[in-house]
C-alpha cells in the first residue's frame, strides 16, 4: 500500500488546490489519478475545444452581415478540416504539456487510469492501492445518452467524440435543446451542414428566460430547424443515411428527420459509479451525484467533491471557485461555505446569450411582484447597436425594488459574455447594489451605454411585459404554434414560416 497526503481524482481544476499545497510545502506526496487525458472536461472536450470552433462560425455569420451594412464580401471557401485540426492541435499542445509536468514531477505520482474505492480512504489504481486522510473528487462528468430504440445500432456522436471527425457531415441531427445543442447547431449551420436540432423541452434553451430563448430560436432559424416538444423515439439506417423517429409530445404526430450524422446533446451526467463510493461512505443523489454539504465535504470526512462531481452547476469558472472552498476549508481549515447567488453563465450562438442571477420568475417569487423591477434597453436604441444594425436584442436587469439589490440580468445580442461581466462584478460586493451602474460614467457611443441605460429604465413586471408586446412588438411566437406557413420551392409542400429547411425533401427555404 502506498500511503499520500493527499489523493486527487481528476486533473481539471483540483490542480489549483495541489500546486497551492506544494508551494506551501515541497514535500508533500501526492498521487494523481485520471483516466482520461489529462487536463480536465474543459480543456480535453469541452468549453475550450468548442469555442475554438465557434470563433470561426461567428466570423461566418459576422461576414455575412456585411451585405446590410453595405459591404459586399465573399466567402469562397471555409475549410472544415482545417478548422477541426487547428482545435485538436491547440488542445493537445496543452494536454500533452500537463501530461509532461504530471510524469516528470518529484512529488506527484500520476496514474492515468480508473481509480475505484475498496474501503474508505482506499483505492485500488491498477495493480496498486493507494491511502490517503484527504482526498478530492474532481471526476468530471459523462454524455447523458437517451433510451431511443436503434440508436445504438445506427451510431451517433456525442460533444466528447464529435471533436474527432475531419469531414463536414452534410446533414446533421442534434438530439437535444439545450445550449450544447444551440452551440453545435450554430457551428455546423456556419460551417455548411443542413443542421435540425429536436428537443423535448417546449422551449428551446429551456434554462433562460422566456423571451431570450424565443429570440435566440427566431434569429438560429434563418439557417437551422429548430423542433420543439417532440421526443426522439426511433433510430434506423439504411446505406447511407440515417432516419429519426419524433414525437410531438403535444398531439402525438410523428416527424421524420433524415440526416448524414447524429449528435447526442442531451445534457451530462454522474460518472461516480465507477468509483464504488457506497464502499468508501461516500453518499450520492438519486442521479449519482455525489453529495456534499455547504463546505463542499462529502458525507466521508475529509473527502471532498467540486466541480462536475458534486452536480451543482457544470460550468468552468464554478469548478475553479469551489476549487479555492476546497482549499479554504480542508487546506487552510477555515470553514466557508459556498455561495452560489450569482452563477453566470454564457451561450456563444449566434445571437450570443449571457445570464446571471435569478430569472423574472424566480425573483419574483422570492421577492413578490411588487418589491420586483425589470430593466430593459434594445441595442439598437444606443448608438453602437445602431451603428452595428442589430434588431431585438436587449439586456435586461431585474433588481429589489426596496434596496436597488440586482438579483439578476440577461442579455442576448452581440458581447453579451462581456458586457453582462460589470453586473457580475456588482453582484459580488457586500450590498449587491446597482448605483455604481447607474451613477458611474460610460463611454460614449461603446456598445456597454446598452446596460447603464438598462439599470436607467426600471419598471413594474406588468408594464415590463406591456412593452415587450406592444412597444417594442416582439412576436415570441413557437413555431409549431405559427398559422403562417410557407411553400417550398422544392416540393410545394406547405410547411411553418421561419423553419429553414423543408421537412419532406430537404430543401433550403
């Protein structure tokens, strides 16, 4: 048996908390253990690899905007293999440098291979069992893959394999409504494919505020079907091509999608259990999350789990946060508890979507209708989102109506990632309050105007809806509730306005 100091499982962003530990102390033993490549799900298969991608699709669309502002430009070629082998050589760069530190370290012992507890504070790596007092569980997560008939037997991609293909699929189904699958949609819609993304949710991007997802769904459909409500409940395939199966969840009618490939993008889940944690005492929830309390220690003490592991919110920038608890508090033994008031969150589509904080209905059921105020301005009521020639966009800020307080903001449009960061930083100072927007200067005409005059233009819930509806006229209307149809060229069949492509043959609207 090989005891340590400390055991961590996973190479994300447990790292922080083990380089911390050896500056303080050189001497410390530590092991290790991944099985994957190491560097963690953000780095190895998720937000960075996508967003090296997603850079080139919003450049694609950003060009294309061009015509309107009076710019005549031609795109002659995007180079799909090229794009896909750029991301894979930045990412392995930086995989294979961790790997190199990891391996050649004097005081870490790395494994790369699966760990699994067999008592507490055990685990067997290999052929070698490893001890430790503290241990911390960064294990990541894995692709949640839905019980369709046949669908395993057809083949798909999930967001883990699909950054391994060379060749642009010419059509492509998203089996998912969420912001991978918003995020996979836009990139292959820009790179050429013939993209449809099915969802199950009736709202597509179901985790942002109503008028935000329905925007978003308005502006992605100039170049993806976007389907709602429907189920996907049958994969076949045939020599070349692949047929999916929905089911409106509504009424009960069934839709055909026949495509080249098929992405699974239907949300991540637990991959604990191939730790054994019930042997070490380690609870988990009923979805295999592993449980901890507000310190972030798991039920076995001493043994702590952070990002992705714990089921509390996948995004990098929390992992790294609870990293710096861990740290706090079973390093440094200062006993702080997490505070999750003001998670953000971004989603690079084309519009792009930023949020933070509590959403209209969540506020105001804390709060109560009338110790609620929303905020809005459009982007193009300042003069850079004039300048720029965007329609519909807006930020929106939802504050205490009492103290100012801001309980949260979302924001679709251009830089929304970057402008919804000055309400984050607010948010995070002890009173919460919205005065340093409102009384501090903004440049004038930056495109950051949008969110003072937001903070500047606070109402009432009801008049907040009032003028979405009939000032600013915006028809957030579904799809499959639209009576206006229109007729494909193609085909002649009668199909719903704003879809992109003819559900019978296939054609470009």
């Amino acid at each position: 048996m090989k005891n340590y100091d400390l055991i961590t499982i996973g190479t994300g962003s447990a790292m922080g908390i083990v380089d911390a530990m050896l500056r303080q102390n050189p001497n410390l033993k530590v092991a290790l253990i991944d099985k994957d490549e190491p560097g963690g799900i953000c780095l190895t298969k998720g937000c960075i690899p996508s967003k090296l991608l997603l850079y080139p699709a919003e450049l694609i669309r950003t060009t294309e905007k061009g015509e309107e502002l009076g710019i005549d430009i031609d795109i002659n070629n995007v180079d799909f293999a090229k794009i896909m082998d750029r991301m894979r050589e930045i990412i392995y760069t930086d995989i294979d440098s961790i790997r190199e530190s990891l391996s050649s370290s004097k005081n870490v012992d790395y494994y790369p291979t699966i760990a699994e507890f067999i008592s507490p504070y055990t685990l067997r790596v290999g052929e070698e069992t490893l001890r430790s007092n503290m241990i911390i569980l960064c294990t990541g997560s894995a692709p949640m893959i839905p019980q369709i008939k046949g669908l395993e037997d057809v083949g798909y991609h999930t967001s883990d394999s699909i950054l391994k293909i060379s060749q642009l699929p010419k059509s492509i189904a998203i089996i998912g409504g969420g912001f991978i699958a918003a995020e996979y949609g836009h990139f292959f819609s820009a790179m050429g494919s013939k993209v449809t993304i099915i969802g199950r949710n009736p709202q597509f991007l179901p985790y942002e505020e109503p008028e935000v997802s329905m925007l978003a769904k308005r502006d992605l459909e100039k170049h993806i079907t976007i389907i709602t409500n429907h189920e996907v409940q049958m994969a076949t395939k045939d020599t070349k091509e692949k047929k999916l199966v929905a089911v409106n969840m509504k009424n009960g009618r069934k839709k055909e999608v026949i495509v080249d490939e098929i992405l699974v993008a239907t949300g991540r889940g637990s991959n604990s259990d191939i730790l054994y944690p019930e042997k070490a005492g380690i609870k988990t929830d009923e979805k295999g999350w592993i449980e901890v309390n507000e310190y972030l220690e798991t039920s076995q003490p001493n043994v702590w789990a952070l990002g992705d592991a714990n089921g509390k919110f996948p995004f990098k920038h929390v992992a790294n946060y609870e990293s710096m608890i861990v740290y706090y508090n079973a390093v440094l033994k200062r006993r702080e508890k997490v505070d999750y008031h003001a998670i953000p969150h971004a989603v690079f589509t084309y519009p792009e979507i930023a949020s933070v904080g509590l959403k209209e209905k969540d506020a105001i059921e804390k709060y109560g209708t009338n110790n609620v105020l929303i905020g809005i301005q459009r982007y193009q009521d300042t003069a850079k989102g004039e300048a720029m020639a965007v329609k519909d966009y807006f930020v929106k800020i939802i504050v205490e109506k009492k103290t100012m307080k801001i309980l949260g903001s979302h924001i679709i449009g251009p830089y929304a990632s970057i402008l919804i960061q000055e309400i984050i930083n607010l948010m995070y100072t002890p009173n919460q309050k919205a005065d340093p927007i409102i009384n501090g200067m903004h440049i004038h005409p930056a495109l950051n105007e949008v969110v003072e005059r937001a903070f500047r233009n606070l109402m009432p819930p009801d008049q907040y809806h009032h003028l979405l509806e009939h000032s600013y006229k915006l028809e957030f209307v579904s799809i499959e509730s639209r009576e206006e149809t229109q007729t494909c060229p193609q085909c002649g069949r009668e199909i719903p306005l704003g879809v992109a492509f003819c559900d019978s043959c296939g054609s470009k609207m």
